[in-house]
C-alpha cells in the first residue's frame, strides 16, 4: 500500500498476490548462530513449503533494525540468479503488514511473480532493543524517563486504562489468554498458565506494564513466499491487495492523546478501501507487544465496542471459542517475537487449517497488523 499525505493509493490491479508458503526456525533465547543461517532455514522451508525453486524467486524483500542480513546477500546465498528486485526495508514491527503490500505491488506492476519475504533476528542473544541506538526523537525524551519503548508505551496505557475503566485485571486477561492459546503450540516459549495470582505477583517494568504485559525478546527467522495468485489459486490472498489497504502513524510524544496509535489512523481506510467490514472478521492476528494493545486495536477497527471491552475480556471473547478469537497461537507475549511476521505466518496457517495450529475447517478472513512506536500497518488475507 501506498500512502501520501495521509491518503490512501490502491494501485491498479491489485488483488494478484496470494501467499504461497511460509517457514520459521525454533524460536529460542540464544540461537547460537548468525543472522544469515537463520534467515536460510526460514526461507528454505517457506520456499518448500510453496514448493518452488530458487530459479523462480524474482524479488527478495526484508525489513530490520540494522540487526539482520542483506537481502542480495540471502538471495546470492539461496543462488537466486538472476537476482531482481531486493530491498531491506527500515523499520521492525511497523512492516509486517504492509512488507505484504509491498510484495503484492511489485507483482500487481509486474516487476515480480514469486516474492520472497524474511526477518532473521538475534533478538535476545545479540543485538536487544534496549542497545538501539536513540535517534533525535528519543534525545528530548530519555531525560524526563522516557528512555525507549516501554516508558512510552506504558505511559500510554495508564491513560487508556483511565479513559476506559479497564484494570490489571483486564490486562491479566489479555496475557493469560495469550498463555492459554500457546499451551497446544510447540513452537512457543511460554506455555505455562498465569493465574491472576502469580500475574499480580509479576514485577513491574513500568506502571502499569508488568514483565508478563511486555512482548519476548527473541532469537529466530520467519518467512513467507508470496506468488502471483495464478500461481498459487489454492492459497490465502492478500485482501488489502484485492480492495486497498493501509499503513499509518502519528508521533505518540506530539500527538493531543497519546493512546491513539496507528490503528485509530488507518481502520477506517482499511474497510473502506477493502469492501469488508469488521464482522467478517473470523480471526485477528494483532500486534501484542504490550498486553493493552490488543484492547486498543480491537477498539479501533470496530472489533468490540468501548463499553464493552471490559466484559469482552473478561469473558475471554477474544478466546478460541469467543467472538474475536486473538492470536490463537499465543502471539508476540507468548509464542516469541519475530518483528510480527510470526503472527502474519500463523494467520496464513489459520486460514488453511483453522485455530488448532495446523488442522481444523479453516476460516475466512484473517486481519493482520504490526507496528513500532507509533507507526503500524493492517492487513486482511482471506482464504480463495
């Protein structure tokens, strides 16, 4: 998707683009290996997985934090030859929807047929988001406190949580939902129950953010092959190909409410460039890298309504079995942190297979999302 001066250009032709095939390696806390053979395990099964050879890879995309390896140089290592399109693109969890954009407009415009999509990151063992070097946003912020994401964000959430009534019990919710839903996952590193007794007894990082609230740091790759649909007519599309889509920001320290983030900017556009509505909605896949984004995102695209999030999370809506199932493979807080491309990889296995982690009837329409600081993207994919 295309955005410019807060308007959104749906190129024409979109609706072309169909993932194909999707690959991770085993999330750990120290991989004990490089960037580069990370990112060649993913994209070796995701390529498997699609069940196309490197000769028919014609763009290789990424995104990273300067904490990764060069796409030409995982395209020479996979020998994609001729390399064509590449790009690493800046940004870490504001790509992992709209990377599926960019992929769709390079097929929609015919500069690509097979897309090759990876995050490879040593996010625990090696470089860790607190040794990101701060740029000149954060050189106003860090001496009042705010030094990095968890100050601001959890500056954030005490105000939502006043607006909305909402209490750590809610959040508790949110988490140990995310528990819950990791407990049939093999993949996950946390899998273990969290009762509101043990969730109280977390200490906090940052009122009212407690270390279970917080996302994992995380060592692991993810990747997916994106193809044209005539290629791949079986396989989940990219909605916001096919009607539109959108990517949207407004810096949270400029912003008059700070618990607006990306998702308040883009819903509208995303159901009015994509034709669906948020009823049709079977499962969402919502960037959780603190437990109150998941409340605030289901808010903004109309997914439960403000009055009623509070029953809604308590009654485990966003459960398997619930209304707005959430996540169902534990998400960022539980399965592991891949930048989001693990949830977009887990929201095209649901689509094939249903919740229960590769089997099951399948649904319908997946939203995806993913953001850093302020700024994030949205997706739909639905089943052909």
């Amino acid at each position: 998707m295309i955005t410019t001066g807060g308007c959104v250009i749906t190129p024409r032709g979109w609706g072309e683009a169909a993932v194909a095939g999707v690959g991770m390696t085993a999330l750990t806390r120290e991989s004990g290996r490089g960037e580069l053979d990370l990112a060649m395990e993913a994209c070796r099964a995701a390529m498997a997985d699609a069940a196309v050879e490197p000769g028919e890879i014609d763009a290789v995309l990424s995104y990273h934090m300067n904490d990764s390896v060069p796409a030409i140089q995982v395209a020479r290592a996979l020998r994609i030859e001729p390399i064509g399109w590449h790009n690493d693109i800046t940004g870490g969890g504001t790509q992992a929807a709209s990377i599926l954009g960019d992929a769709a407009m390079l097929i929609a415009g015919g500069a690509a047929r097979t897309v090759l999509i990876y995050r490879a990151l040593n996010g625990r063992s090696g470089k860790r988001m607190s040794t990101v070097q701060a740029g000149p946003q954060e050189s106003f912020t860090i001496p009042y406190g705010v030094a990095g994401p968890i100050p601001l964000f959890a500056l954030a959430a005490q105000r939502y949580l006043h607006d909305t009534g909402l209490s750590e019990e809610h959040l508790h919710a949110v988490v140990a939902q995310s528990r819950d839903n990791a407990a049939a996952n093999p993949r996950a590193l946390r899998r273990d129950p969290l009762p509101l007794a043990d969730y109280l007894a977390r200490p906090y990082v940052c009122t009212p953010l407690r270390t279970a609230d917080c996302c994992q740091e995380t060592d692991g790759a993810c990747a997916l092959v994106v193809r044209d649909v005539r290629l791949a007519p079986e396989e989940p599309r990219i909605h916001t190909v096919v009607r539109g889509g959108g990517e949207g920001c407004s810096t949270m320290d400029r912003s008059h409410d700070v618990t607006r983030i990306f998702s308040g900017h883009i819903a509208g556009r995303l159901w009015g460039s994509s034709g669906l509505s948020p009823r049709e909605v079977d499962v969402a896949f919502l960037y959780d890298a603190y437990s109150w984004l998941v409340p605030r995102q289901l808010e903004d695209f109309g997914l439960v309504d403000r009055a009623d999030l509070g029953g809604f999370l308590l009654g485990r809506g966003h459960g398997p079995a619930g209304e707005v199932p959430v996540n169902p493979h534990g998400g960022l807080l539980s399965e592991g942190y891949v930048h989001g491309l693990n949830n977009v990889a887990e929201a095209v296995r649901s689509l094939r297979f249903g919740h229960g982690l590769d089997h099951g009837s399948g649904h319908g329409v997946a939203l995806v999302t993913g953001f850093g600081g302020s700024y994030g993207s949205a997706a739909l994919l639905v089943t052909s």
